[in-house]
C-alpha cells in the first residue's frame, strides 16, 4: 500500500503531533511505502483561484512550488492522511492551503451525483482518505460533527471517502496501522 501523510502540524506548535507523526511514519514504512510532507518546511503557496490547472494547463498548477510533489504523491497513494491540530475549529492554514489545491487532480467539468454537482474524475482511481486531529481545550462534540462532515463532503468530491476520523490524543500507532490496513 502507499499512504501519503500530509501533516499540517504548524512549527510554532505546542503539542507532540509531529512527533507522533513521524513515529507513525516509521511504524508504517515496515509494511508499506510512505510518503510523509512535513507541510510547514515545505514552499507552498495559497491556490489563487486562477483555473490555469482546469484551462491553461490541465492538470498542473500554475504556481512553481512543492505542491507538484504532493500532488503527484496524492493521485499515487491509496491512501491520504490528512493531520493537524485543531485552531477554531478546523484544520491548520498549512493543511487548509494544500487541501485547496488538491483541485488540480479533478477536471473542471461537473457531474451530477446524488442529486448534488461535483466534479469529475481526471484519473481513473483516487485514494481514500484517513483525518488525524488535536483537539484544541474547548473541542466540542459539534466542532467534531462539523470537522468530520467537511471531510467527508471533500472526500465525495474527490471521488473518495474518509475512512476514518481519529483525535490524536486518543489515537495509538497500533489503532492508526489497524485502521490504516482496512482501507
């Protein structure tokens, strides 16, 4: 199996998730092949809305920056994890950014699927999707609803799903490479 790790763990970071994160990675790669992306050590640049990846250049991003990495490691993998502690309630801005710009692994063109439009396919097969999260001190089990229906609306668009959505302070490398093997 491939996983792709994208960890959104910001640098400033009080908590241990990265450490975690590469603790993870490690057990992981005994098995399988992994690719972590340390987000915040990378260049990544906001998406800037201009469709040159649907129009100009199908499939490539107009902007010349590490994102063509992640890119081609998402559309390889079979499976994403997504990772970041929790600010207001959501994922890293480091996360958010990449998130974004994974718009450029799906054509422009719509489909109607369950009565609602997405987008359609570029590729023939995309990789399932796996949310790790630290909560912040005031984590509600609403924030947690809202967080979890956000992936999984991303992963209905991404012609995938999310498998699993686990806080990082309760998760274990042994429940995360369970999880991970199910996919």
């Amino acid at each position: 199996m491939t996983i792709t790790i994208l960890d959104g763990t910001p640098a400033e970071s009080a908590g241990n998730m990265s450490v975690e994160l590469k603790k993870l990675s490690t057990e992981l790669e005994k098995n399988h092949s992994v690719n972590h992306f340390a987000l915040t050590s990378m260049d990544l640049h906001f998406c800037t809305g201009c469709w040159s990846c649907w129009w100009k250049t199908p499939g490539r991003c107009a902007i010349r920056d590490d994102g063509e990495k992640i890119f081609r490691s998402v559309i390889n993998s079979d499976l994403v994890i997504f990772a970041s502690p929790l600010t207001a309630g959501f994922v890293s801005c480091h996360l958010k950014k990449i998130m974004d710009r994974l718009i450029v692994l799906l054509h422009p063109y719509i489909e109607i699927r369950n009565n609602e439009s997405h987008h359609c396919k570029r590729y023939d097969r995309y990789p399932e999707i796996g949310l790790l999260f630290e909560k912040e001190a005031d984590t509600d089990d609403e924030d947690l609803e809202i967080l979890r229906d956000i992936f999984e609306r991303f992963a209905l668009n991404f012609h995938s799903r999310l498998n699993w959505a686990l806080p990082a302070e309760q998760f274990s490398i042994e429940e995360i490479i369970n999880e991970t093997c199910s996919v």
